[in-house]
C-alpha cells in the first residue's frame, strides 16, 4: 500500500438533501430524496436550470444543469423547489468543522466536498476502507444526509472513486487499479472533461478513458493543446498534488462578477472577459503594480467551479494583454456547459518602478507604449467622469452592459 492516502468526501446530491432535511425538520411529511424532485428555479430567470436531483427523478433521464423547463417535458409530476444558499452555506460549515475535528489536513473544494488527507490519523484504523466507512456512517448519524468517499493515492483518482456509484458507498482507486476500474468508462467520466473536449476526442476515435491513457500525446496536444496533456495525465493516474489544508493565498489584485443570465456561448463570455480584464488593469494600474501570473475562474450553472492560471513572461498592467492570456486560459477551462460566474485574477504582483527583464518576442515596444497611453487615458477619463463613462463599442450589448 502506498504511504500517502487521500479521501475524497462527496456529499450526494447536496442541495437536494439539505433542502429536504430543512423541510421535514419545519413539518414536512414528504422527503424530496425520495420523490422525483430537483433543486432549481422558475425557468423564466436566470435559476432555471437543475441544480440538484433526487435518485426518482433520475430515473426520468433529468440531468444536473439541464433547464427546467426539459425536467418537466421529461416528468410533469416534479417537485421543483427553489435553492436556499443561506442555508447550504451553514450546512457545508458544520460538515467542514466535524471532518475538521476527525483530521485537520482538510481541503474544501466546493461546497459540498473535500479531500481529507488519511496518512496521519491511519494508526487510529485498521484500514482506509474501514475509516472511511466509518466516516461515511457517523455523518449519516449525527447529520442525518449519505455522502461517497473515494479512496486512493491520488488526489484525482479519489475524486473520480467518489463519483462510482452512489449513494451512501465508498470506493476504491489506487493508482495500480486504474486499469480495471477506470480505462473502461467513457471519457466524459474523467474529471476535467467537459462537452466539448469529448467531442474532439470522439472524433479522434478515443471514446474510453483506456483509449486516452493510450493515444499519442502529441497528437491530443494538437488538437486540445495544454489541456490535452492535463487529460492524459489524469487517465494514466498522474497527479502529484498534495491535500492543501490552507491553500496559499498569494497577494493579487482581481475581480468577478456573478452574470445577470447565464453564459452559453464563447463570443459573450469573451465579453465578460474583456469587461473585467477591464476592471483589473485599471485597478493593477492605480496601484502601481504590474501581474507576473494570470488566473481564469469559471463557476457553472451547476455551482461547479474551475480555474487555470498560467505565468507571463514579462509582468504587465495592460488590458489587452490580460485580455489576451483570460480569454487562453477560458479556451482550455470551458466544457460547453452554460456559466453562471466568470473571474479574473493577477498574482505575482511587482512594483511597476522595480526592473524586470523584458521578452522581445510578448509584443513589439512601439505597440506597448501605444497601449500604456490609451490605458493612461481611459484611466485618466474614468477617475475624472466616473467608471462609466467611456465603453468600447464591443461591450455595449454584452450581457453585463
């Protein structure tokens, strides 16, 4: 057995489990768990996608994130109710502080779920598999919901262990059992990809995670550059990353915004991109600060949240350039599926007087000095009249303007 072990803590279903529980507690005789029913929203605002579904009304083909309105075409007699985040935000902290308290190398990364490093608490257990199922019963016990925890040497392989069957289970993938009980489900089973990049890869022929595992590096890079290289990784089981309990938060300057409707195509999330790219060069700018690192976040519909940076070779406060390497970093992120929040942080940061070795081939001086005078004059016309006051033209029918 290898020497590190990681749980990844899932809770199943999570915002349809706490709103029943939530229910029953206020006098509800119906458990929603037990009845076709979804977490959502009216379908005519921005809510109207499934948020959550019960095991009944997966048996009526609904799928998380799919819009409402489809949920009942598939099963007019759905119980839909509206989410409570008040509410999943307590729940989530009272399950974080108990797992906290079983072992405090805990890394939330979602609401709903965690890896938990076991190595320092193995001598309390006979086994992993029995202090996970042990875990697993005592939430159910005192929190009265199930959650699936996976097993393995790999922070990746644990979370794809935690998404076998549910629910209420625990599951195994250890690095030397990827062969048996990951190559043979389908791509889009793997962590990290998304609609569009099954797509590519089905035409490539490559239609099971084995498959992946397999094909030619260079030729997954060709067609979905770096991301290509993070998926062949995770279906040979490569992941060094450790269980980050306080994950490092570097100094940065960087803003989101939660969309008024939800994102479904690339040219209005490029918009977006452009209106924070925006925000965050005239804020790195006011500060005096230039960004050596550049970080795209994605949050879906679905409330699953993502994220990739990627370090500039030379440190700038231009828009354009942190347009430029957003809109990159998008491309690699995005699975097809509708966005509820898009983000954009710097980190990295150095002081615009401090020296820094420029790269002649990032962008030609002429055009940089360009740039920094049209920022200079945006900015200087913002401060003066208000934020407001000067739009380019591509942003007046975005869906934030």
């Amino acid at each position: 057995m290898a020497e590190r072990i990681i749980f990844h803590i899932d809770v199943n279903s999570a915002f349809l489990s706490w709103t029943a529980l939530s229910r029953l507690q206020d006098g509800e005789t119906v458990d929603l768990r037990e009845i076709p029913s979804i977490i959502g929203g009216d379908m005519s605002t921005r809510h109207g996608v499934v948020l959550a579904k019960s095991i009944p009304a997966k048996a009526y083909g609904i799928t998380t994130g799919e819009p409402v309105v489809n949920a009942f075409r598939k099963c007019p007699n759905l119980i839909s109710v509206a989410p409570d985040h008040a509410l999943y935000s307590r729940m989530s902290h009272e399950l974080m502080a108990y797992l906290s308290g079983i072992c405090p190398d805990i890394e939330q990364v979602s609401i709903d779920e965690c890896y938990m490093n076991y190595t320092p608490i193995a001598a309390k257990y006979s086994s992993p598999e029995s202090a996970a199922a042990l875990i697993k019963d005592t939430i159910y016990e005192k929190f009265h919901f199930t959650v699936n925890i996976g097993i393995s040497d790999r922070k990746v392989l644990a979370k794809m262990a935690s998404d076998f069957k549910k629910p209420n289970l625990v599951h195994t993938l250890y690095s030397w059992e990827i062969q048996e009980k990951m190559w043979p489900l389908p791509v889009s089973s793997l962590f990290m990809c998304g609609r569009s990049s099954v797509e590519t890869l089905r035409k490539l022929g490559i239609l099971t995670i084995g498959d992946l595992a397999c094909a030619n590096l260079n030729v997954l890079e060709s067609h979905l550059k770096s991301h290509g290289t993070i998926l062949w990784k995770y279906a040979n089981g490569q992941d060094a990353s450790e269980v980050l309990p306080e994950p490092a938060k570097a100094k940065g300057i960087g803003n989101s915004t939660t969309l008024s409707s939800d994102v479904v195509s690339k040219a209005d999330a490029y918009k977006v991109l452009l209106s924070l790219s925006e925000s965050v060069g005239r804020r790195l700018r006011a500060s005096h600060h230039l960004a050596g690192s550049v970080c795209t976040e994605i949050k879906y519909s679905s409330f699953q949240s993502v994220s990739h940076q990627m370090l500039l070779n030379t440190p700038t406060a231009s828009t354009d350039i942190i347009y430029q390497k957003a809109c990159s970093l998008f491309d690699e992120l995005w699975n097809g599926t509708p966005i509820r929040l898009l983000g954009i942080r710097t980190t990295k940061l150095v002081a615009e007087d401090e020296p820094i070795q420029l790269n002649l081939f990032d962008y030609a001086a002429p055009a940089s000095e360009k740039q920094q005078r049209l920022d200079a004059a945006l900015d200087n016309i913002r401060n003066r009249y208000g934020k407001d006051s000067i739009k380019r033209g591509s942003l007046l029918d975005s869906p934030e303007h």
